[in-house]
C-alpha cells in the first residue's frame, strides 16, 4: 500500500468513526410511528422523564432522526392534555385531517388531538376515558366500514386484553360492547411462573378479511419479554393464537427484553414493527428503540402466518 492509499484509508476511517461518534441510540419504549406525508414521526415513552410526556423524533428515512424543535420537543406536553405521572405507550392516527393520540396517564387513558403529527396534542376538556378498574395501552383502530375500536389493558386479574367500540366522537367507549379478548396462558407468555400475567402493547392488522393481533406477554422487566400475535374472523375475536409464537424474543434481537410496539407501512410498502428491548442485558432502562419488518406467509389453506424478516431489526439513533 502506498502513502495515498494509506491517507485515504485513514481518511475513511477517521470519517466513519467521527460520524459513528455522533449517533447516539433513542431511547424511547412502547414506541409508535407514524407516517405522513413523506415523514416519519417516532414516539414513545420517554427514557428521560415518563412523568413530562411524549417526546418525538422525525425522518424522512428510518435512518437519520432528529428530535422536533417545536414545543420543546414533546408532541404532548404535561398540563396541556390528561395526566399528571406516567406518560406511557402512545398511538397516534389520524381521521378525518386531524390527528390523535391515545395514550395512557395515570393509569388510565385519555385521547388528545392536534393539527399537526408534531403536535402539540392537548384537550379542551382534561380528561381520561372512564373505566371502573385500571387501563392502559391504548390502540385505535378504524375497520372499513368506518367502526371504530379501542383495544387496551384493564389491570384485572393481571394484565389483560380487552376491545370495545368508540364512540364516534374518541369520548369514550360504548359500554355494552366492552369484550375480553384473552390473556398470558401460555409458557411463552408466562416464564416466570407469576400470579399476575402480563399480556399488552397491543397492536390490530387487517390482512385478507382477517384481524392479526399483534402483542407482548411477560413483564417487560423479564428478559423473556416477546411478541406473538392472535388471529380472528371478527375485530371482537374470538381469537385464535399463533403456534409459532413468539414470532420475536431476545434470541432474535441479540438483547433481552423486545417487544412492546406498533406495526406501520413504509413509503416503499413495507410492513414494519417498531419496539423496545432492555438497554443491556445487564439493565433494563432506560429502554431502546428498534426496528423490525413484517411479513405474511402464504400457508395453503391456513391464514397467512405473520413472520419477522430475517437480520431486519436494528436500533434507531438520533444523528
């Protein structure tokens, strides 16, 4: 190798090291994206303070983020919608050119709503959606025929599933429809043999007439946390669960504790799932964001089964 070759190479690894130097890993669990307009919109619960909001981060590329300048970089600000501790698991949807988020605060959750993905999201009136019992995690989903649904944990007996239609206005739900959906019964979803059962983070996609419920089991602190999904014929279940979950476990990722997150389609239509794994296998928190991609198998006369792109999944940082 010759002195130019050698200052080059140099020169390169100078380069890649300086820039690799300035990525730092986003720290954000029970993460959401949501894609608009070109743009990519990341939230989730904060790594830095859970009890000040939602933070949010944009790219145009899954690869470089950066977090929002506007309203000090949080999409929903405390005091300025529901809640005062506890600013967990955001979703944010869009419907009819406003954009909403569902989330969870003080154990309970509340709908705010925004012109803008970036915020800031805040209610007229600061309240939560009433339940008699605990409720977090909140997913909005909006079927084709214009029916909207609130999928969520109740704190009953464990944490476990439940789904129920909206009112029309995001006010509440319509009480009579409240439906269990199921909970962690499995091994998978129970490693540590505890009383209290943790299933949540629930996610819904319509595939070919069939509702995939995408979700976690096992306390996220467990480095079994993983994710499996359910299938139904209806958005009220009954629902079946896969056999071949968990469909992504700390095997996968490389680190304990992933799950927990939200499936989107990309600007090229791909299906992605972002989530959170532990920090180390060593600490929990604060969490990592990662991202995973999605796809469906064809399965002879079987629904189409939900798999995980091999070496897809990576960590996202803030440039």
């Amino acid at each position: 190798m010759n002195l130019t070759h050698i200052i080059i190479t140099a020169f390169w690894f100078s380069m890649s090291f300086f820039s690799g130097a300035e990525k730092t890993p986003i720290l954000l669990a029970d993460p959401t994206i949501f894609y608009h307009d070109g743009t990519y919109y990341l939230y989730g619960t904060s790594g830095n303070d859970k009890n000040l909001g939602f933070e949010v981060y944009v790219s145009k590329n899954l690869k470089s983020w950066k977090r929002s300048d506007k309203n000090d970089g949080y999409a929903l600000k405390k005091g300025e919608s529901y809640g005062d501790i506890g600013f967990w698991a955001p979703q944010v949807f869009e419907f009819e050119g406003m954009f909403y988020m569902a989330y969870t605060a003080n154990e309970h959750i509340a709908i705010a709503s925004s012109a803008s993905p970036l915020g800031p999201f805040t209610q007229t009136e600061k309240k939560d959606l009433q339940a008699p019992v605990k409720q977090i995690d909140p997913y909005v989903f909006i079927d084709d025929d214009g029916k909207k649904y609130l999928y969520h944990v109740r704190l009953t007996e464990g944490n476990r599933l439940y789904v129920a239609e909206l009112k029309d206005d995001f006010s509440g739900i319509k009480e009579e429809t409240l439906t269990y959906c199921f909970h962690a019964e499995e091994p998978w979803e129970n490693t540590q043999n505890v009383d209290w059962t943790v299933s949540e983070g629930p996610a819904i996609i319509k595939h070919q007439g069939l509702y995939y419920f995408i979700y976690s089991a096992n306390d996220f602190r467990n480095p079994d946390y993983a994710v499996g999904y359910a299938v139904s014929e209806s958005p009220m279940g009954p629902w079946t669960k896969s056999t071949s979950n968990p469909i992504f476990d700390k095997a996968d990722a490389g680190i304990n504790g992933s799950g927990h997150g939200d499936f989107f389609v990309d600007a090229k239509g791909k299906l992605r799932y972002v989530l959170h794994t532990h920090n180390s296998d060593e600490q929990v928190s604060p969490r990592k964001t990662a991202l995973i991609e999605l796809e469906f198998k064809e399965d002879g006369n079987e629904p189409d089964y939900l798999v995980v792109k091999d070496r897809s999944f990576k960590f996202l940082e803030v440039d």
